[in-house]
C-alpha cells in the first residue's frame, strides 16, 4: 500500500507555532529520516506560515526528490502581482497546486468580502488544487464551491475547532459533512491525534471519523500527519487509520493511505 503523507512543514526560518516542536529548523533531511522510518512513500510539504510567503525551502527538496516530495505553495494574497502567477504556477519543478492558512482577522476579512474571487476563478481556469485551512469559516466553502464547480478544493484538518479536543473539536461536523454535495470539495483528515485527550488508538475520534468516511467516501478523504505537530509517534499516526479504523475495506485503505491525493493532486510517476 503506498502511503502518502499528504501535510508536512519544512522550515529554516521564523519561529514555529507553539503547537509545532520548537525547534528553529526542520530540513528535507529531518524528514526524510522520519519518513524512512514510519514507511511513508511521499510527503506533501506545505510552507508553513511563519516562513512567510516563501516555496523555496520546499520545491529545493522536491525537485532533489521528486520521487518522493512535492509541494502546494503559497503566494502573497494581497499583492496584485501575485493575480499573474497562476497561470503557471504548476510549471514550476516540483509544484502541485496551492495551500493557503486563514487565521488572521484581515485573512477572514477577504475570505468573506469577495477579494478572493480573483484566486477562487484563476485556480479553477488553469486547473490548480487548493487545500485551505479555514477552522471557523466553513460556510465560506460551499460557497467557494457552488460560484466555482471547477475548483479542487481541499478542506485542511477537517475544519475542525483551533484549539479544542475530543467532541468539542467537532463542534462544526454539522457544517462540514453536507460540504459532500459538492462534488470538488474533498478532505484531509490530518493532524487527528491533536484533537484527542485519549490515549492511542483515540476511541473517541473513530465515530467522527466514521461520519466523514461516510459523507464523503474514501476517495475524497486524504490521510496526513503534520508529523511535526504530532502528539503522538509517526507510526501511531498511521496506524490508527491503517488498522484501527476496522470498518474500512482495504480499498478503502489504499484509497485514504495515498492513493485518493495522488489522483486528486495529479501525482502519478511512471
């Protein structure tokens, strides 16, 4: 079964959120290693924010492993230059789409007045995968969805509660799970151990993940670590939906594990 980590950071820069091991540089190298480890074939590298708008630490690793990385950047949402980038950004070695974080009171700002419609429109036209995380704006996503039907659109962490653990983490499973009818939204189930208060294999989390699955299918539900924000081992991280989740059919396995984000990102290599 290929296994596809579909979030991870790199960084050499910058000051790490207080949730992501405290350390001021976390290399190609550095994870790598984890990844040999824990048998995960591919990673996707996500720029973290505190690097700032800057792809260039992550496409360096993916272009020296493009066998095993690749990279959804980021660009700067409020300059006008950036509206001339899309075209081609996949061009770019080693990149796959976009990722974008929403956490800032002028970031939510243009998420709910309309600035963005220039990315929402251009990502479509020229056929760019977005991951978003977007915690709190759910709402927002069906209608970034509905205006633009050929939108890849990724919802990041689940859309689940910053900050919170166990049920009041999925606070917002009832604004989440009818994001489904939407054919071009899919998800990423990252991160879960953080939400939980449980010990390893986290009971609690198994019904929510079950109310997911089902609304969206295997297909459209992608499986990742955000290994340097874990709370737990790499390897547990896997294994709670590798093994733990025993109502998935090995299909089903083979689809979240990796399969399902290599074909929503395009990721085939021969």
């Amino acid at each position: 079964m290929l296994i596809v980590d579909s979030q991870v950071h790199l960084w050499n820069a910058g000051t790490p959120n207080p949730w992501h091991r405290q350390i001021p540089a976390y290399t190609k190298n550095d994870l790598l290693q984890e990844m040999d480890d824990a048998s995960v074939d591919r990673a996707v590298i996500v720029p973290p924010m505190w690097m700032g708008d800057t792809n260039d630490l992550a496409l360096e690793a993916a272009n020296e492993h493009p066998d095993r990385l690749a990279v959804l950047g980021r660009l700067s949402l409020d300059e006008p230059a950036s509206r001339t980038l899309l075209d081609d950004w996949n061009n770019q070695p080693g990149m796959l789409g976009l990722r974008f974080t929403f956490s800032k009171p002028e970031e939510f700002e243009w998420l709910t007045n309309g600035s963005l419609e220039w990315l929402w429109a251009g990502a479509a036209h020229a056929g760019i995968p977005v991951m978003v995380m977007i915690s709190g704006y759910l709402p927002e996503v069906a209608k970034i969805a509905e205006r633009h039907p050929n939108l890849r659109l990724c919802v990041d962490h689940l859309g689940l509660v910053r900050g919170a653990s166990d049920d009041a983490a999925f606070a917002d499973l009832p604004i989440l799970l009818p994001l489904a009818k939407f054919p071009n939204v899919v998800v990423k189930a990252t991160s879960l151990p953080c939400y939980s208060t449980e010990p390893y294999p986290y009971p609690g989390l198994h019904p929510y993940i079950r109310q997911i699955y089902d609304a969206f299918g295997p297909a459209r539900m992608f499986w990742g670590s955000d290994v340097t924000r874990l709370t737990c081992t790499y390897a547990e991280c896997i294994t709670l939906v590798s093994e733990q989740l025993d109502w998935l059919s090995d299909a089903d396995r083979t689809l979240i594990m990796g399969g399902a984000i290599c074909d929503w990102l395009g990721w085939h290599l021969e």
